[in-house]
C-alpha cells in the first residue's frame, strides 16, 4: 500500500532536477533564480523572484511576482493569486513543470502518476504557448496558426465568419487579398497539427455557410 502524506507537496516533473521533492509548510514559499529562495531554478529566463506559494485559509495559493516570463496554472497565466488543487502543474516561465500534490492524498510512485493529465485543448496567448492532453506543441505553430487558433479560442466556442478570420489572421493585409483557398489551406494544417497529438478529436469545426467554431473536450 502506498503511504499517505501528511503534508503537501511539489514535485519538479521537468527541469535538471526532475524528481526533486519540497514539503509546503505554513510559511511562504518562494520560488526563483535567487540563491535565497526555496526553490532555485537556475535559468535566465527565470526572475530572482519570480513567484511564490502561500497558505490562506486552509488552503494553497500560487502567485506570480512580477516575473518577467510568466507563470502558470494548468497553461493558464497566473495574474492573481490562484489556488492551487491536488494534482494542478504549475509552470515557471514554461521552463519548470511543478507538479502540486494536496495533503492527505496518496503519495505518487513514479512520476507519470503523479497528476491527472489534463485533456483537450489548453493555450496560454501571452506565451504564444499550445497544450494538446497535457503535451505542448513542438515545434510551435506558425503565427498564422497561432493566430487562428487564438481568435477561435478567445471566442469560446461561438462560430466565427470567415471574413473575422481573415481580419485576425492577415489584419495587414485587405480582405480582396486574401483568398478562399488560403483560409482552408490554413484550417487544415491547423488540424493537421493538433491531430498530431491527438487525432481521435476534431477540435476545429466546420459550420457550413457560417464559419468555423472551435470545440474543445
């Protein structure tokens, strides 16, 4: 039988110290490139101080310190401070993966078990940054894919008109310019992609004589 922890804990699931454990108490904890922090993550892109985990009413936080890349909750940019539930991955500057696993809950035993993977289509648009069930998209979407997949995302399932997607993809350029051809060429290498790591779910949908939506899990 695996033990029961009593305390909280994160776990770096990505990074030169992949498997390293911290133990959350009551005090605050920080996270950063400092020396003094309780967490150093060695790595430019890394603020001295970039973020910190504290404990509020029975429960844990994250906040981001102003850091200058970023840090994030499941893919989504922390702006203000964030619980935190058993089995969320908290990212710093999308170089650290940290895995939060709540007290009292079944002690992980390898590292692939350690959180649910999160399903769907996830995004971070500041970070120009696409997860497909847990796994992000490398190589990275070209811009026009990105801005596409962005405009469906901030639309939040509501179809949206070709002549909207040509004014967020190409807005440099006029709409006469822009050809039927080259939005469904776009489409399609869009799914094409997205269908590289996942290829049991269409995520962008073709609404005839409408537009396209995008349905996420």
């Amino acid at each position: 039988m695996p033990k029961i922890q009593e305390k909280a804990m994160l776990i770096l699931s990505q990074g030169s110290q992949g498997g390293r454990r911290w133990l959350l108490g009551e005090q605050s904890l920080l996270i950063g490139r400092d020396p003094t922090c309780d967490i150093v993550l060695s790595d430019r892109v890394v603020s001295r101080r970039h973020a910190r985990i504290f404990l509020q009413e029975g429960h844990y936080h994250l906040e981001d310190l102003h850091s200058k890349n970023g840090t994030f909750r499941n893919g989504e940019l922390v702006v203000a401070p964030t619980r935190l539930v058993d089995g969320d991955e908290v990212q710093i500057a999308m170089r650290f993966k940290l895995a939060f696993v709540g007290a009292e809950e079944t002690e992980p035993l390898t590292l692939e078990a350690q959180h649910a993977v999160p399903l769907g289509l996830r995004m971070s648009v500041p970070g120009r940054t696409v997860w497909v069930n847990g796994r992000e998209i490398s190589p990275p979407l070209s811009p026009a894919q990105f801005r596409f997949l962005s405009f469906l995302w901030q639309q939040g399932g509501n179809v949206v008109s070709r002549d909207a997607i040509v004014e967020a993809v190409w807005p440099e350029d006029s709409k006469a310019g822009v050809t039927e051809q080259a939005i469904d060429a776009l489409v399609r290498r869009l799914r094409e992609r997205l269908a590289e790591y996942d290829a049991q779910h269409h995520y962008i949908v073709t609404v005839r004589g409408h537009g396209f939506r995008l349905e996420n899990i």
